[in-house]
C-alpha cells in the first residue's frame, strides 16, 4: 500500500489504515501471515464457519494435522498422576483425560498439569457434559487425539458456564450473540484472539459514510458497509452473517466493475491515430504474398480489428484463441496496419523465451518485408527489431537507435521496452501477450505524451469464461479465436498411471527413441527444476520429477546416444537461448525442460511430449503445454504422466484433459475445480487472485447486475469522490499483487 495516497472520503482513509495503528505492531504482525495489513482488511477476515453451540460434531472423519472446531458431550473424566524432575526436587505432574463423544465415535482429549489446575478442570468438565472445542487434531497410538483445546463449556440452551481462560472471548461471543465464529487463524494467531481484535475495531471505529450510495445498496439489497461487519463479527443467526457476507462479496464486484467502467470512460476521452487500411501498402503486400487462406474465424476477426483502428477512438480489445489458432497472425495484420498509417506496433512478451520465439515468427512469416532499410530490401517494407533484457551492450544500443529513429516499424521485446531509456519515435498500437503479466501502470508507459493514445490488443491462449472476462477484463472488447487452422494434425493423449500401467513408463522413453529415430522431437516436462525445490508432498507420495536430475539420468540412460538437452529458468539467460535455438533448429531431440515453453514455443516438428507428474499442473496449463506439439502436419502424442488415484479430483483433472482439446471447455472446467485464484490477475502461473472473497463461478449473477449498477453510477456522477478511492483501492491492490508475483 502506498504510504503517501490521500484519500478522498473518511472511510477510507479509516479502513486503509495501517492495522498497526489500530491494535499495536506486536498483533499487526501476527496478522500479516495472513495479508492482513490494514483495519478494512481485518475487519473483512471473515469466520470460516459459525458454531451454534447446541449442534454435536461428527468425529469419525477428523483428519490429523487438522485445525478443528468441534461441538461433543463429555462422557469420561480420569485424571493420572506421575512424577517430573526439577532440579534437585520431584514435583508431581497430572494427566487429565476427558473423553469426547457424538453420540457414536469418540475422541479423547489431553490435558496436562498441576495438581490444582487438573483438578479444577476436572470439576468444570465432571459438572458440565457438552463443549466447545477448537484445537489441532494429534494422534497417539494410531488414534487421533486433542491435546490442550481451547474450550468452553455451555448448557443445552447454548448458554456458557466454563471455560479455559484462552476461551473468555469465545464464551463471550457466544453468550453475547448465540453464535461463535470461527476464523482462519495461525500458530500464533488463534481464532479466539481474531475475535477479539474484531470486537476492539467494531468498538473504537466510528460509523461513517458508507462506501456505496444510498440508491445503489437499495437497488442491489444491501446493508451498510458497518451493518455488514457487525453482522459478521457479531451475528445473531447465520442468516444474518450471510448477509453481511454477501454485501463484502457486491463491494469487490462493484468495486472491480466501476474501475473497468472508469477506464472505459477515460479510453473514450482520448484520441487515437487513425490507421485506415491502404490498399497499396505493406499489409497487401503481406497478403498477396500468403502461402495459405485464413480461417473465416481470423478473417472475422481481422475486419473487426481493421474497423477499430480506422477509428480515431482507441482500440482496447481481447483477442481470445485456441492454441495454434492463428493469434499471431492477425496480431501480425494489425501491426502492418498500422506501419502503413506512419505508425509503430510494439508488441509485449512477458518472457525473453515468447518474445524471441515471436520475433522469429514475425520475421519468417514476413520473409523480405521484414528487411526494412536493408539494401536488398523491397520498395514496401519495415525494420522488425528486438530488445531483450539480456542483449549485449552493441545490440542493445543498436535497437535502442532504431526504435527511436523510426526505423524499426515493429518492435518486439520484453519488460526492457517499459524501461524509461527507451524512446518511441510513433506508438500507433501495442500488442500485449498474455496481459495479466503487465500491470495497468507499467502499459501505461507506453502512451504517447500528447494526451492521445496507442490502440491495444490483448492476447491470450487462455481462453477465459464470460464472468472471468466480465471481472478481469471487462475494460476490453472480446474477440474469440475457436478455430484451428487446416491442415494441424491430431494429438492423442492418454494418462499413464504409474501405480497400475509402471511399465508404460519405459514404453514411453522406447517411444521418444522411435520418435527421433524418424526425424522427430519430443518434449520432456517436469514441474521442478532440482530435487533441492520444495515438494508438497501429499499421503507419502514421492517427491516430483525434477529437470536437473531426469536430464542426465535419461541422457545416460533410456535415451543415451540421442541429443538430450535441459532448458529452465534458472539457466543464464544467453544459455536459455542458445538451448532453444538449437531445439528449434533440430540440432538437439529431446528438451527435458519446466514450463518455460508453455507459450509460444513454436517447433513444427515436435510430435512428442511427456509430462511428468502431470497431476501437479492445472487443466489450463496442461492444454498450453500440450500445445507445443502438432502444430505440423504430423500427429501428436502427449502422454500424462501420473500417481494419482483413480476417482481423485487430480486424475479427474487429467482425464479431462485427455478426453478434449477444446481449450474453452477446458476453461470452464478449470475454473469449476480451482475458482479463480489461479485465472485471475497473474493467475495462469500459479498465483492467487487479489479478490478475497469475490468467486466468478458462484458468484455469475452478482457480476452481472454489479456492472450495471457500476455503470449508472459512474454515467450519473462521475465526480462521486468514491468513485476515485475505489478505482485507486482497487488498482493499487492489483498492481501490489503483481509487483509481489514479479
């Protein structure tokens, strides 16, 4: 959060206040284990769940290694004695265990102490059969069991009677409101220490102005932004918490919603150069010179694009497609578009990998109209440079020339273009690949300083469901890609279960043998790049296959004799290219690499590739990975490598995958299984969304209504002062949670 931001309204100058300000620096820290940093953020930390006190817990599934929450009578009440040396003296210690039961299952509870402790605790759970109990589940003997809980001790009417000294705030919850919340908590930060902090701020923040107008809360049938967190925090029934619950949900989707209608309005207030299409210019050339007819799909979309940019009103388009459905080339036709108006075309690639590779495919689908100020060059053509952050000083410094001097017509590169040392001699139009790697600010760079501003088309290979875009990219018109290109060959795709098909394994090193004994290549995936990385191990599985040790394992090995190859990222950057230019021009045959070339890698020739632990990826990533194959004519295999157990949602996610290549249905599905928290924002590689509580899947019809109500809002009173602290919240938020992924 920047330090330095004012505020418009009191609201949120009190709910962006730093947490530490409020409740002191020792319990502000324990809080930010769980991105908590400011009031507004702690007073949205809702309960997981609310107990009731008068329900029983099931305690036959209890997990070990598990915080609970459970409600159990108690049925037994024994306390042992035995001896501990101090020192010199032998004080007697006592064991008090209380047994706990639902009725059917039991579960025993340990407390360990002093002599007047125990037996104090003993007379509370001798006169009182039914609790509260929130701790982490232990096991002793191969049984589960609860050490030291925290507890209270309540009567049939859920009126508290005991409890431990931790529990005061937990028994006062639920004397006060009938219903105790439970919080995701921390080691070090419980549940019922959650609670209190909630209570203090509920107490010492003063109601003030509420974050939505008055019309907008009674359209939608909301409370008040305070009412929401006293029905939260303080509820009296879970209807009432759900409630307050569902208003948090309306203000990040109303908040997301008028941030996009806010940049929608100031995209409209600018100018853009107009690039009408030229018939004698060099995207005829280009055409005339294509060796292959366009899908309808990419003409469509073509003539949609062409219509934009002959506007003098920017572009801020979407452009969505399948992989290998031919983005590139329309990305292309636009770019020339624009060169013939006068105009550059800079094209953004979030990785030196994907710009390298779209570097060579603009320079070899253009062939000698990319020679641009060549002696050799046609009278119709432009200069295509690239800049990279790894670049030698003299290549450097001759792009840098070029750019400036308008000789190159196209540039393509990486975040090195968004450096302040690089000078744009005419921004006509921007090209972002994958766009939820940049951030809003850093685009921003790119706009021209006269106040006009560069068109923009967004690509994506992800193809995003309706409320994602609504959410995400809802300042942008969408244009989809769902066709394939004639001629692409088919991939097979079949999941190899280790535990039931073992020997399938060593068919399928014998297979990538065969494979580049015909002339073909064949791609190896693991999800780590050394043994050394971090594994979440789960249920005692083996730890994943990793680049550094299966390279030269296979090398030396199953595949001893072919040119094997590793490519990761931690690999010197000049080292990365060299490995994939000797891939790209079939020098090496196999790549044993991570997922650095699940986008825009581009090798014809591959027909192969094994994806190890192939249950560690999402649905989307394995579709991108899957990709890098059959973009030929000559068919494709892609073998799912896996341990996980028939039934389990992983293999479900992998049968998906082997059952369609449609990448929109796999987007709806990919969705369903990990909500948003890996498609949102910068999501596609693994990292969690900025909204808390928002999910697009469950949510479809608040996003819906939330984006006309934003709309209206934004149309009626565009200088509502909230408007601008919710644009600024909601930006700041997303380009923090950017910077912390970078």
């Amino acid at each position: 959060m920047n330090a330095v931001t004012r505020w418009h309204t009191r609201t949120q100058q009190e709910l962006h206040r730093p947490l530490a300000e409020a409740v002191g620096a020792k319990t502000a820290k324990a809080f930010s284990v769980l991105h908590i940093d400011t009031v507004g953020e702690a007073l949205g930390h809702l309960p997981r769940r609310y107990l009731t006190g008068t329900e029983t817990t099931d305690l036959s599934h209890l997990v070990v290694d598990t915080e609970v929450a459970l409600v159990a009578d108690v049925v037994g009440v024994d306390v042992y004695t035995n001896k501990t040396v101090t020192g010199r003296e032998r004080r007697p210690r006592q064991r008090l265990e209380v047994m706990l039961s639902d009725g059917t299952a039991r579960l025993p509870v340990t407390f360990f102490g002093k002599p007047h402790v125990v037996a104090y605790w003993q007379r509370i759970f001798s006169a009182h059969t039914h609790g509260i109990f929130v701790g982490k589940v232990g096991e002793f003997r191969g049984n589960p069991q609860l050490v030291h809980p925290d507890f209270v001790m309540i009567d049939r009417n859920g009126k508290v009677v005991a409890g431990r000294e931790e529990g005061k705030v937990m028994a006062a919850q639920v004397q006060r409101h009938g219903l105790l919340g439970l919080y995701p908590q921390t080691s070090k930060l419980r549940t019922w220490e959650i609670a209190s902090v909630e209570s203090m701020l509920l107490d010492s923040t003063p109601e003030l102005e509420d974050t939505l107008p008055e019309w907008l809360r009674h359209e939608a049938d909301l409370p008040s932004l305070w009412e929401a967190y006293h029905a939260i925090h303080h509820p009296h029934s879970v209807e009432e918490a759900g409630r307050g619950a569902e208003r948090l949900v309306w203000e990040e989707a109303i908040a997301t919603q008028v941030t996009m209608a806010v940049r929608r309005r100031s995209v409209d207030r600018h100018d853009a150069p107009v690039c009408s299409r030229r018939e004698d210019g060099l995207l005829a050339a280009f055409e005339d010179r294509l060796p292959f007819i366009p899908t309808s799909g990419q003409q469509e979309v073509s003539k949609t694009i062409d219509a934009d940019l002959s506007s003098d009103r920017p572009m801020h388009r979407l452009l969505q497609g399948e992989v290998g459905s031919g983005k590139t080339f329309v990305a292309l036709r636009a770019m020339l578009q624009v060169v013939d108006a006068g105009h550059q075309a800079v094209l953004l690639a979030p990785t030196e990998v994907l710009a390298q590779q779209h570097y060579r495919t603009i320079t070899s689908m253009l062939g000698e109209l990319a020679n641009g100020g060549g002696l050799d060059a046609p009278e119709i053509s432009t200069g295509v440079t690239l800049l990279t952050g790894s670049m030698n000083a003299a290549g450097t410094r001759a792009a840098l020339a070029d750019i400036a001097s308008g000789a190159a017509g196209i540039i393509v590169g990486t975040h090195a273009l968004l450096s302040g040392r690089v000078i744009y001699n005419d921004i006509g139009l921007v090209v972002v690949d994958e766009q939820h790697r940049f951030g809003v600010e850093q685009r921003s760079v790119l706009a021209t300083g006269d106040g006009a501003r560069p068109h923009e088309l967004v690509l994506t290979a992800t193809p995003i469901p309706r409320t994602v875009a609504m959410t995400v990219f809802g300042d942008l018109e969408v244009s989809s890609l769902r066709e394939l290109p004639t001629g692409r060959a088919d991939i097979q795709t079949t999941v190899v279960d280790l535990p039931v098909h073992g020997p399938w394994l060593t068919r399928a090193w014998q297979r990538i043998r065969e494979e580049c004994d015909a002339g073909h290549q064949v791609f190896v995936v693991c999800p780590r790049i050394s043994s050394d990385d971090a594994d979440d191990v789960e249920g005692g599985r083996p730890p994943t296959a990793a680049v550094e040790e299966l390279a030269p394992q296979l090398a030396t090995g199953s595949l001893a004799g072919l040119r094997v190859e590793a490519l990761h990222s931690r690999l010197d950057p000049s080292e990365k290219d060299l490995v994939m230019d000797r891939f790209i021009r079939g020098e090496s045959q196999v790549l044993i690499s991570t997922t650095v070339i699940e986008v825009g890698v581009d090798v014809p020739n591959a027909t192969m590739m094994v994806i190890m632990d192939a249950d560690r990826f999402g649905v989307s990533q394995l579709h991108q990975l899957r990709g890098r194959i059959g973009r030929g004519n000559l068919p494709g295999l892609c073998l799912l490598v896996t341990t996980a157990p028939p039934g389990s949602a992983a293999r479900e996610r992998l049968d998906a995958v082997a059952s369609s290549r449609n990448g929109f249905e796999l987007a709806e599905l990919d969705l369903a299984q990990r909500h948003e928290g890996n498609v949102l924002g910068s999501s596609q590689s693994g990292y969690s969304s900025p909204l808390r509580l928002l999910r697009v899947l469950d949510h479809a019809e608040i996003v819906t209504a939330s984006k006309d109500l934003a709309e209206r809002w934004v149309s009626e009173t565009p200088d509502d002062p909230r408007l601008l602290d919710i644009v600024t919240a909601t930006e700041m938020l997303a380009e923090g949670d950017l910077m912390e992924q970078g």
